[in-house]
C-alpha cells in the first residue's frame, strides 16, 4: 500500500494554450515539470496534459514565444476549462553586431540550456569489454540506461528541442518585427508570407544581415505576383 501511495495522489495538470493576443490556440508547445522532470506537447487544438502537483514548477516553451514559467497551485486543478496559458510573443529585430557582446539569441540559448541541463546527464558507465553506448555528446550511458524508457522519453525531448533551438534561430534572423518594416505587409499578408517564405536555418547561419534584407525584398517581390 505504501508503495503504491504516490501513484494514488498523482494529479494530471490540464488545459490549453493561447498567445496573449488574438483568440489562436498554440499546438505543439513544450510543457515540461520541471519538478518531476515529465514532458509534454500541446495537441493540434492548443490542449496540454502533464502529471503535477502543487509547489511543482511548470514552463511552457515554444519558438516565436517567450517561455511562459507556471508554479503550480490547487486553484489551477480546478478551473472549469482546465488551466489557461497565455504566451507572449517574443518579436526581435535584427541584431547589429558589436564585438565582444552576445546576441539576444545567444544570451536566450544560453539561458534555455540551463533550464534544460537535466536533460542532459552525465553516466560514465562501463560494461562488457569496457564497450559504452555515445548518446550525443558528452553523454555516455549502460545498455540499461540507454534502452529504458526514461532515456527514450528523453532523446525524444532533445531531438525537439534541437529542432526548436533552429527555430529560434531562424526567428531571431527573420523576425515578423523586421518582416513587416521591410515589406509593409500586415496581418493576414504578413503572417502568409512568413510560413511561404521562412528562410532555412543553414541560409540564416550562414547569411549576413545584407543577405538577410535582400531575401526579404526578393520574396516581398515574388509575393505580390502570386501571392
């Protein structure tokens, strides 16, 4: 009985996530308990589900966003409509670049790879003949470790972050902010030729800020002839 006590107390923190401004829902945003160490993903309709309890530490992340920090209380399991999280749009102009300073990009990465850390531990293990299983970069793990299903839920989780530390790459080079300046395009316009017309990561990696404004102004171009 005892052993199955914590099982029997677990709650399931529920709702749905909007951006502050307009009436959209957010799908396919991160939710992770950071007490807990669970993770999640918003469905198509902006719903969330993650296991919590009250003092847990809940951050909702998502590119294009700011990340949105929850400390979970007893009211939040009881909302009618369940748990409403409304996220701030993170809008950045192109950075000028000043040598010996970091970037707002650089200083909001390095801030996500500390919230992130856990995700990344450390097991200098060895096993049969001294042979180990590399799982990324500095991440040495047992057979046992690297097939639980602990390990599995968490290469998945960086594999997405990966992918979303790419968009918040390619946000902070082609922000809507800079967008709508350069091309005078505005809200519905605006938010189409952002989806049609997103550069790719390798281009921004490798684009100066010139390059950057004359892909805009091409686009803008090829835009307005179909668009």
């Amino acid at each position: 009985m005892l052993l199955s006590a914590p099982a029997l107390s677990q709650q399931m923190l529920t709702g749905r996530i909007h951006p502050r401004s307009g009436d959209e829902v957010l799908p396919s945003v991160s939710v992770i308990n950071l007490t807990q160490k669970k993770t999640n993903i918003s469905d198509i309709g902006g719903n969330f589900r993650i296991p919590a309890g009250p003092g847990d530490t809940v951050i909702f992340s998502s590119a294009g966003y700011k990340p949105d920090t929850a400390f979970i209380a007893g009211w939040m399991f009881e909302e009618k409509d369940g748990y409403q999280v409304y996220m701030e749009a993170n809008p950045v102009m192109l950075p000028a670049f000043r040598v010996g300073e970091f970037s707002n990009y650089q200083l909001d990465s390095l801030k996500r790879k500390e919230e992130y850390a856990w995700l990344y531990p450390v097991h200098p293990r060895k096993f049969a003949g001294n042979e180990t299983v590399q799982d990324g970069f500095g991440i040495v793990l047992s057979p046992v470790d690297y097939f639980s299903e602990k390990e599995a839920r968490r290469r998945k989780l960086r594999k997405r972050l990966a992918i979303q530390e790419k968009d918040y790459y390619i946000d902070s080079r082609f922000p809507p902010a800079y967008v709508a300046a350069v091309t005078g395009l505005r809200n519905d316009s605006l938010r189409t030729f952002l989806v049609n017309y997103r550069p790719s990561y390798s281009f921004c990696r490798n684009a100066t800020n010139m390059d950057i404004l004359l892909y805009i102004n091409e686009s803008v171009k090829k835009y307005r002839l179909h668009p």
